[in-house]
C-alpha cells in the first residue's frame, strides 16, 4: 500500500495537481508525460522488485550486462509492422544521426554477441532490468518508459534453455508469494505453426507476418484478423485451418495435425517433461493462439498472465534463432524473456503481496545529535565512527533540539540516538538512547560501536 506502489503504477490525479502549476506559467513539476518520478518510498518498492529479479536471476547462474539506453535506429528497423517499431522514440541527434531510445533489450544483446562472437563462451546466459521507452500518441495516456528484466540464453538450440527461463519466471513468482493459482503460463510454438503453414504450401516469406497479424486477434478479433490474413495473400482455407489449430490445446491434438515426425511436437513434448522435473508443470497449459508480438520469434513461443484475466501479460518471451541473420551474420540459437515491473507491481499489489516499506525503512540505524553546535566535531567523529563500522547515521547538520531529534529518529524507525553533550565530550562520553526500548545509557566513545545495533538486513 502506500505512496510506493502508486508510483510503480503511475496514478495521473497526483500527477495532474503538479501538473496544475504549468497553467500559471510556471516551470512544470510533473515527469514529461509517459514518465514517472520515483520518490524515495517508491525507490523502496521498485529496489525490492529488482532485488528479487537480481536474486532470481544470480540464482540461476546468469551474469549482468548492460547497454546504452540511445542506440541507432537502425537497430529497430523491421518491416513487420510490431507495435514496438512503430512507436519506436526515435530522434536525430546533433550530427543528423538517426537515434532510438530502446524499445526492447534484445536488440542491443544481439550487437553485444555478435561484436565478440569469436571469442564469446557459450552458452551466453546473461540477464539485465533495462528501462525501455516508446512514443505513444498520448491519447490513451498510456505510460512510454517501463523497466522491463530481461533474460537470455544464446547457443542452446534446444528446449532446455527455455525450461530454465520458465524455471527463473515462475521461480520469482513464488518467491514473492504467488503460486499456480494467481499466475499461468501459455506456452506455444511458433515452430508449429510454421510447419503447419508449410504443409498447407503458404510460401515462408508470408510467415512472420501472418504470426504479427495473429498477434491481434485479442485487439481487433477473428474476423479482422482473416480479412488482414486474406489481404496478406493467405488463401481462405489455410486462414481456416490456421484458426483450427490454434484452438488446439494437447500435445497428441497438434501431433495428429503435424504429424508424428514433426520436430516442434518432440520440442514441446520435452518442455513438459522438463517443467515436471522442475515442479512448475501446473502453472503451464498448451494455448497455440498465442504467437506473441515480436516478428523475430521462431520457436517455442510463451506469456505469464494472471488467472483472474484481468490484467495485461505478466511477462512473454520465446526463441529468436535467426534475429543475427537479420543482422546480416550467420545465426545462433536464442532465446529470451522480457518481465515488465508495471503490471506485477499491480498484480502484487492487488495480492496484497507489495511490501509497504512505511514506517523504519529508511535503514539508518542510529541518528547523532550534538546537543550543542560548537560539539559539531564530537558528532562527526562518532558518526564517522560508526560509518567506519558499517552502521549507517543521519547525522543531524543543524542545531536541533532533542525532542526534535527523538521524533526524527521515530520518523525514520531509527533505533538508536547518540547525544552529544558538552560535560560528557570533555569525559570523552556519548549518550545512547534506544529508542524502542527507552533506555538511555552514558558510555566512553570507544565503546559506542558495540552499543548500536546494525541494521537486520545486512
Ligand atoms: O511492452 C511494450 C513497451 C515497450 C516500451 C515501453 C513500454 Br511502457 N512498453
């Protein structure tokens, strides 16, 4: 609860009043549109989110990287219409150079691999929470930045890296307290969709296209989606065969379509397995009418969504095999997902699972407080002290009043409050009050450390 969560899901009343100053004139206080501030409560929350993403992730043997927010547009540039390319934030810089901010992380992996692909180890297994931009036509209000945790394994051409990536999703889930129940996994193949197009003779190029257009169906509906399929050059029959399959919801339904040698069937029948080992198989089902945006996908294809459908896809990803050939270099198999903080901040939140992080989060462990300003060097000294020892200290900066200085400590659930008294420095003695146990004791500096707890959490 609390301001926290609010601001991971941005809620524009707040940021309409800030927004009211603009009207007289006056410099604009609210985030540019699309964006959000993260106070400190709220840093709170999103540190804890990307905590439990870091620990998932490190947990799973994966390595961080990062890269430039800005990168040339040209590494966005597909014909097949995703959404994501076509709200790409995209600018030309001082030089006339055409930019991009990031729309999505795998681009940038996919040119981080390929600069050092000769000396690369492989399997690449890396993971990063990139903020990630789009420019919408703020008619819908919709938010233009997310951070977005990413993870992908490049060079494992089989299922066993996607049943790892399922493993971290679904891992971090429970971690923070969702089961089965609250969250479910599609899982498709865009392989089988290929070889069933394949079989009904559609020419390859049509492909990609057709998975982008079936990626609408939610949006526009079935209907629309065949006339787009129909104008794509799809003939009738296949659009109706296409339409059959994807309400195909077993392994042995898909077989008997693709026949028993089809390779996309094994794939998809070793991923169950596999999720039986790893004990997450319940939060999986079989859904084919799900293709997923991004036209680089060629493979296994999945998305966590929350079982009560009111809310947008909790995290999708799936395998990229070819996206270096569209780089212009030879391929290496790839597969990744993109996990987005909006939507299972709003999950948790509902859940009741968002931490509140109100009062004593701000993790000082002890507040120093000379009683008088010309005792300014006592305080340093014991705060630095302290500092040294790992506690953390709000040294106070002005003079202030030790009633002041209690419900200061109160306010940021310190439970410590060193006195700086005039009579005690000259005996080199400090103060300790601990606060939740109101006891107050006088004791030689050198022995302050050992009277101030450190924090739990470290
Ligand atoms: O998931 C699509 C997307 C991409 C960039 C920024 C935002 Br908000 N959303």
């Amino acid at each position: 609860g609390g301001r926290g969560s609010a601001a991971v899901v941005q809620d524009d009343a707040a940021r309409g009043g800030a927004a009211d100053g603009a009207a007289q004139g006056s410099l604009d206080l609210a985030p540019p549109r699309g964006t959000r501030d993260f106070y400190p409560p709220d840093m709170r929350v999103r540190n804890w989110l990307f905590g439990k993403w870091r620990d998932e992730a490190l947990g799973h043997g994966f390595e961080e990287y990062d890269a430039p927010v800005m990168e040339s547009e040209a590494l966005y540039i597909r014909k097949a219409g995703e959404e994501v390319t076509q709200q790409l934030y995209n600018f030309d810089d001082k030089q006339g150079r055409r930019m991009a901010l990031r729309p999505e992380m795998t681009p940038s992996l996919a040119r981080m691999v390929l600069a050092q692909r000769s000396t690369l180890p492989t399997p690449v297994k890396w993971f990063a929470i990139p903020q990630c931009w789009r420019y919408e036509r703020t008619t819908r209000g919709r938010r233009r930045e997310h951070y977005q945790w990413n993870m992908d394994v490049w060079g494992v051409p089989t299922v066993h890296a996607e049943a790892e990536l399922l493993s971290a999703c679904t891992a971090f889930c429970t971690r923070v307290g969702l089961g089965p129940a609250d969250v479910g996994v599609r899982i498709s193949s865009r392989a089988a969709l290929s070889e069933l197009m394949r079989a009904l003779g559609v020419p390859d190029a049509l492909f990609t296209r057709t998975c982008v257009l079936v990626d609408k169906l939610d949006k526009i509906g079935g209907e629309e989606v065949r006339v787009q399929l129909l104008q794509l050059g799809l003939p009738d029959g296949v659009c109706t065969s296409l339409f059959e399959t994807m309400r195909i919801t077993t392994i042995e339904a898909l077989a008997e379509r693709l026949g028993g040698e089809s390779e996309a069937v094994a794939q998809l029948r070793l991923l169950f397995e596999l999720a039986q080992e790893y004990g997450y198989a319940d939060w999986l089902q079989l859904d084919l009418s799900v293709v997923r945006g991004l036209s680089y996908y060629t493979g296994v294809v999945f998305e966590g969504f929350d079982r009560k459908g009111e809310l947008r896809a909790i995290f999708g990803g799936g395998r990229y095999d070819r996206l270096l050939e569209s780089f212009g270099a030879e391929p290496m198999p790839a597969v990744g997902f993109g996990f987005g903080d909006a939507v299972i901040a709003e999950l948790l939140r509902d859940k009741g699972l968002l931490p509140s992080f109100e009062r004593g989060a701000s993790g000082v462990d002890a507040v120093v407080l000379a009683l008088d300003p010309a005792l300014a060097p006592h305080a340093v000294r014991a705060a630095s002290t302290l500092r040294a020892a790992g506690r953390r200290v709000d040294l106070v900066l002005e003079p202030k009043k030790p009633k002041w200085a209690i419900k200061h400590a109160e306010r940021l659930g310190a439970p410590a409050l060193v006195l700086i008294g005039k009579d005690e420095a000259e005996r080199g003695m400090v103060s300790v009050k601990l606060l939740d146990k109101g006891e107050q004791s006088e004791l030689p500096v050198e022995q302050l450390v050992d009277a101030i707890p450190r924090g739990a959490d470290r």
